[in-house]
C-alpha cells in the first residue's frame, strides 16, 4: 500500500533544502521537529502554495496554476488532479483534525491524520492504513503550536519527534488561500460522501478554483477563500456506478447551490450564523459545479454552474 507520509516527507524535504526558493523558513524545534513557516513570518509564495497542496494531497495528485477566465474577468486558477481520489482527499487532505489547546487553535490536513486516524471512521470507510515512521502535518494556523503540542502530535502518530514535519500556512497568506482552493477535488469528494456515495467507487478526479486575493484580515481571507470554492469551483470525477437514475438523483443535491444559504458572500452567511460553522447549512460546502462520468455506463452528468456576479461581489471585483 502506497505511503501517503513518506511521499509526502520525500516532497516536504525541497522546503528544507531550498527554503530561500521557495521563500519559506525551515527551522528544528528544540525535540528535533522540523517547522515550515509558509507564511506566518516567512513570505512564503505562489511556489510554496503548489508544493504545500501537493503535501496535503499525500503527494497522489498534481497542482498546477492557470489563468482562467470568469464572466469579464481572469483569474488566476488552481488545476488538481488524482488517480487517487479517496485517498488523496480524505485519506489526506480533508481538514478532519480539529485542533485546540490552550490558547492555541488550528485545522490540521494532510497524510498525519492517517496515522492519528481523524477521524477513524474516514479511514475504516476507504480502506486505507499508513505505517511509515514519518509524520506531516499541515495546519492552517498564524501561530506556531507550543512544544507540549508538538510532542502531542508524536504521540498520537506514533513517531518519533525528527521524523515530524509542520507546515504552517495561515488563511491570510497567499500559500493558505492556494492551498484552500486546491482542496476543490476534496470538497466535491466529500459532498458526494455525505451524499452516500462510496469514495472508493471513484476512479480520478479533477478539478479547477481560482485563488482569492490574499486579505490580512482573517475573516475577510476566509470569507474569500470559501467563496472561490463556492461560486467559482468547478470539479470533475470518474466513477464506476451501478444505477444511473440513482447516481443522478444523488448528484443533484451535490453543488452549493443545493443549499438554501447560497447565494451571498460566505463572510455575510458566517456572520449571520454568529461565527458559528455549526449554525451554517452543511450542504453549502460544495463546488459551485460538479461534472460525473460513469464508465460504466458511459453516462455524463453536469449539476450546478459557476456564479460569477456572487463570486466577483465576494472578491470586491464589482
């Protein structure tokens, strides 16, 4: 079974090697953890973006940038394709770690979660288990986590502390907002879970989102970086299906737009649910557009579209 740690280890290295390229800062913790500041202090960059997402992907997918035009309007894109759709999303880069201790807070994704099992269920669901003795965590946070949780995140992934990798990329900074919208194939994969349909009945995905503009205020820069998912995402799957009246009724739920709360700006829904994700419709977490063929029956569904008088009001493009 390929090891989603070591390939992603193996590409976390070039940080480590070429840290003035990538316009990053790789420093040792005190245990011998190796921390990535992608944007925190560092100013961190287009490049770092792509190889960051790459990371988050296990190293099973291929991140691209490409510009792409929106109504009037070109925007700088993210292109990300898999082979290995389940295990790449949300064996890997599905934000399923909630992280919080003391005075510290971040969303942890990438290939650690594996071996943490966050959560378990995903990982009983796709079949999917890790043992390498490496470990590497991307944490959407502008902090750096405390050393009593770096020796937290050893114990739970059972590895020793130089075999961990952290690599720290807030929502404000241009490797976040890359990062974020390169989980575009992830959020139509985790959709269609939620939905019923089996990941593992996935043969490829793609799919295309543009970048938000980097924003210093944090929930502006969130508000953005959903938006681009929301409104301007488009996401595309092979899948082997049995029944295609069934995989239909089932995609049509699958787009944002399927959500009573669509159709504003995320940062007016956010605040309107008191800050509260909780209180936000779940089925609103969805690519604005959803593209399905099934091989076995050779049938192509189309559901949703992009929305782009929300997307550039979100943006500030108007």
């Amino acid at each position: 079974m390929i090891s989603i740690n070591r390939k992603a280890s193996e590409l976390a290295e070039r940080f480590c090697t070429q840290p003035e390229a990538y316009r990053v800062i790789a420093e040792k913790t005190a245990t011998g953890a190796t921390i990535i500041d992608a944007g925190v202090k560092a100013p961190g960059g287009l490049e770092a973006g792509l190889l960051t997402t790459e990371i988050c992907m296990g190293g099973l997918g291929n991140v691209q940038l490409t510009p792409k035009p929106y109504g009037d309007i070109e925007l700088l894109s993210v292109f990300v394709s898999t082979d290995h759709p389940a295990t790449a999303t949300l064996g890997s880069q599905f934000a399923g770690w909630q992280i919080k201790k003391d005075d510290f807070f971040a969303i942890g994704s990438g290939p650690a979660r594996a071996l943490a099992l966050k959560p378990r269920d995903i990982y009983e669901k796709i079949q999917y288990k890790d043992t390498a003795d490496v470990a590497v965590l991307v944490l959407e946070t502008a902090k750096h986590p405390p050393p009593s949780l770096i020796q937290d995140f050893c114990t739970e992934c059972q590895v020793e502390p130089a075999n961990l990798t952290i690599i720290l990329t807030p929502t404000t900074s241009i490797a976040g907002s890359i990062q974020i919208s390169g989980r575009i194939v992830e959020t139509g994969i985790h959709k269609l879970h939620k939905l019923g349909i089996d990941p593992r009945t996935l043969r490829q995905g793609w799919g295309t989102a543009p970048i938000a503009p980097p924003h210093p205020k944090f929930s502006e820069a969130m508000g953005k970086t959903n938006d681009v998912i929301l409104y301007g995402g488009t996401a595309a799957y092979t899948i082997d299906y049995e029944d295609d009246e069934q995989l239909n009724s089932l995609l049509l739920k699958a787009p944002s737009s399927s959500s009573a709360q669509y159709g504003r700006p995320f940062k007016e829904i956010f605040k309107e649910a008191h800050y509260d994700f909780y209180q936000i419709d779940p089925n609103l977490f969805a690519p604005a557009e959803l593209i399905v063929n099934n091989i076995r029956t050779g049938s192509i569904f189309h559901v949703g579209e992009t929305n782009v008088p929300v997307l550039k009001r979100a943006l500030n493009l108007n």
